[in-house]
C-alpha cells in the first residue's frame, strides 16, 4: 500500500500502524479497493503449467507441523484455547527421528498420485522451513533443526513429482496479524499492523519461491477467517498473486476462500467436496469456474495427525472418489496426516499402495482426462480423453446403462480385457443427440467396471 504520507519510514512503528489503519479505513470507503485485481492475463507459461495440473488428477496433501505432536489435529491451539508460550514448547520437543522426505515421495508416487501438497505453515504460525521472517521455524526452534520443506522439494525434484506449498493466510500467534474469528483464546497481546503482517507474509513467499527450485503452486488458507467481518477485509491478494507470478511464472495460485475465484488465481479450490457438491458446507457460495479444479479430502476424518482417528476411508471409497472427481473434471487431492515420529501412519501407507495398484491399470482412464460427457450418474461416471469416453460403473448390479450424447459412439468395449459390448443408438429428429444403451455384462464385482467407448 502506498502511503500519502511524507516521512513515513521515520515515524514510529506504533504511530505507523495508526496511520496505516487511517489509510486503509479511507481506502476502504473507496469501492474499487473492495475488489482483487479487476483483471489478470495469465502468461503462456501459466496457462501451460495450468493444463499440466488439470492432466495430473491425483495429489496427496500433507499436513505435517508441530501440532502432529499432540496428535489432536492442526486445529488443537485454537480449539483448546492453548496460551501461545505453552503451546510453542511443543517446538522444543520437535524431533521426528524416522523422517525421510524420499521414503514419503516414494510411497507417494506409488500410489499414482503426480504432486504433493505440504502445509509450508499452517495456522499456528509455525515454518517448516528455515525462514529468515521469523525463528518459530524447524530449524531455529527445535532440536531437529532440519529444513523439512527444503529436504522435500529435493526429494520432489530427484523423483520427478511436483511440490505444491500449503501457506496459510492466518495466524493465531503473531500479534501483527488483525484478529479474524479464530485464535481468540491463545493470549496474545495484540497489535494488529497489515504492512508488517504482509511483509512477513510477502517475505515468506519470496523464500518459498526463490530456495526451493521450481514449486507447482502455492495454496493459500484461510481468508475465511475474516467471513463476518463487518467491512469487508482487504487481504491485497493481487499483491500477493502477482509476486509469485513474477517469481515463478509457472507456479499456480489456489486460494481455499470458499468464494468465488478472484482475478490471479489459476486453480479453483473445493473443500471437502466434489464441485457441485455441498455437503460438507464450505461450497455453497461457489460457482464452478473455468479454471482446473480440484477437491480436497482426507483419507480418515482430519487434516493433521489425530491419534483417535482410525476411521479411514476404504480404498475403493477412495477410488470412487477420484473417479468422481475425475469425472466432474477436477483433480482429488487426498490428505494424511504424518505422524509426529517423521513416519506416515501405516492404513494411509496401505491406501496409497492400493490406489497405485488400482490407477498403474486403469490410470489411462484417468490422467490427462477432463470431465466426462455423461454427468455423475447413480451408476457412477464419465472422463473423456480425446475419441475416447470411458464410462466408470461403479455400482456391480448395474446390467444396462441409458445416457445421450452429442457425439456417435463407433465402438463399445470392456476397458478391461477389449471384448466388444453390445449398444444400441437412435439419433434424435434434429440431428443433435444420440440416446445410446449398452448391455453391462455380468462380471466378477470389482470395484470399478469400465466401458471404453470410441466415439466421433
Ligand atoms: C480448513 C482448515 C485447515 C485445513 C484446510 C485443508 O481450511 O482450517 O486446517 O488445512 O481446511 O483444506
């Protein structure tokens, strides 16, 4: 933000955090301030790096911090109402002896999955990395003292598979950041200041995107916290936006607001639920966008390592998942939580090698397809990648499925083994649509029956 002061520098910081309340009040009066950037062009690069994303349908997303410790959640500190000098002890405790970025990277590529999320800093404003804007980091506050982000990324690169950074916008620690509706309880004496909070922030991201090689997106959390707020918040996003632009002009932006996208975001984000969907209720204010897609899910019920969660999704409740996100478009990014000992818990090990088995057979029904010309059915769903449409039937007792389609289908096959299926089409009086029936064979249940139809 610009400032109409002169001197401003020299001023004291408290008497500057006034005069920056003064000028964003005033700015704030000013309607167009209330908008993101009103346009943004994305480079060739970025348009490039987006369809990339849009192809890789399957990411696993991890949620790994201090807070694993406590085994209760990343959101413990808030939900406890844990004061911030208690909860920091947890760094100096902080020593996950059987980390190994490459053993997690190898298990992840098993599974098929082509990127990795990492919460680079979540909500409790601890960094995972060795960060110069502040020594609540991995390196400088725990007896671990390993740059866990930078070990990752270097493992990413060695084993060809993309590193994405989770960065949350909140914090319940520092006390420059202006209070949104979470972190009331960690006793903090507050002193709210935008510019030095940004540059904190700003700072972080140019670390994040200068050290670590080539980082496929950055995914930004918790904007929501300032929802309710009564004049709407000015987060200067575009700022932020056009920093990681220009300092790596093929890394994405992904913002998990629950809003609408804005200008200068590059994928759109649905939490807990497939686009469309709204049963988790964090979606209900979103239209699907343009922009590649994706869904974000946990494997059992929380982001971050919870002790008492075992209720893990089963692996063809996964599969299903991914072919239904695959079939709306957009990507599955399926989360663990690592333990606080370095390791992954061992039923998401299990699930991981499964999908993997799963997709190095059918993976050609999945990545590199966009959303299927037959939507969501009760039976299951479609992915189209160029003549071909493959019909995902995930319901075993299906025997016959009835759809239309714009295009003739010239062939119907068992994506399984190759034998011809037998279909019917009647193309309708205007020219425009065929309504196609194809027999589904009796066949050993399997989680996923797959039709392969060629169609021109
Ligand atoms: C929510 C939670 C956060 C989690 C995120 C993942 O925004 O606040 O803890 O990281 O969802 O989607």
């Amino acid at each position: 933000m610009k400032h109409p002061f002169p001197h401003f520098s020299l001023l004291s910081a408290a008497t500057r955090c006034v005069l920056s309340l003064l000028v964003l009040t005033l700015t704030l009066l000013t309607p167009h301030r209330l908008l993101a950037q009103a346009t943004y062009t994305p480079t060739p690069e970025c348009l490039e790096s987006r369809q990339e994303f849009a192809d890789m349908k399957f990411g696993i997303f991890l949620h790994w911090g201090i807070y694993s410790m406590f085994g209760q959640g990343e959101w413990y500190m808030q939900n406890a109402n844990l004061d911030w000098r208690e909860y920091q002890k947890a760094a100096s405790a902080f020593y996950p002896h059987l980390f190994n970025a490459d053993e997690w990277v190898q298990a992840i590529k098993a599974s098929g999955a082509r990127y990795i999320t990492f919460t680079s800093r979540h909500h409790d404003s601890f960094s995972m990395w060795r960060t110069e804007q502040s020594d609540y980091n991995i390196v400088d506050a725990t007896p671990f003292g390993r740059d866990v982000v930078g070990e990752l990324a270097d493992a990413c690169h060695r084993q060809g598979i993309r590193l994405h950074l989770y960065y949350s916008h909140l914090d319940w620690r520092r006390a420059d950041y202006p209070l949104g509706r979470t972190g009331h309880g960690t006793h903090r004496d507050l002193k709210p200041c935008w510019d030095t909070y940004l540059q904190f922030m700003e700072g972080q991201l140019t670390e994040l995107l200068t050290r670590y090689g080539a980082i496929g997106a950055i995914w930004f959390d918790g904007v929501w916290d300032h929802d309710s707020d009564s004049i709407p918040f000015d987060w200067d996003l575009d700022r932020q936006y056009a920093l990681i632009h220009r300092l790596q002009p093929r890394c994405l932006v992904g913002n998990n607001h629950h809003q609408d996208v804005n200008p200068g975001e590059d994928i759109q984000i649905f939490e807990r639920d497939v686009p469309g969907q709204n049963l988790a209720g964090y979606s209900g204010d979103m239209q699907i966008s343009q922009l590649p897609l994706e869904t974000c899910q946990t494997m059992n019920g929380m982001w971050g390592y919870k002790i008492t969660d075992q209720d893990y999704k089963s692996t063809d409740e996964l599969i299903h998942l991914l072919i239904s996100t695959s079939g709306k478009g957009a990507n599955l990014l399926l989360n663990i939580g690592p333990q606080p000992n370095g390791q992954l818990p061992a039923t998401a090990l299990d699930r991981l090698r499964e999908m993997g088995q799963w997709l190095s057979v059918n993976g050609e029904t999945i990545y590199g397809t966009r959303a299927g010309d037959v939507a969501e059915q009760s039976w299951g769903a479609s992915t189209r990648r160029g003549e071909h449409l493959y019909l995902h039937v995930t319901d075993p007792d299906v025997r016959e499925l009835t759809f239309t389609l714009p295009v003739r289908v010239v062939k119907a096959a068992s994506f399984a083994d190759g034998s011809k299926l037998t279909y019917r089409q009647l193309q309708d009086k205007a020219g425009h649509r065929w309504f196609v029936t194809i027999q589904v064979p009796e066949h050993t249940p399997t989680v996923d029956y797959i039709i392969d139809l060629v169609t021109r």
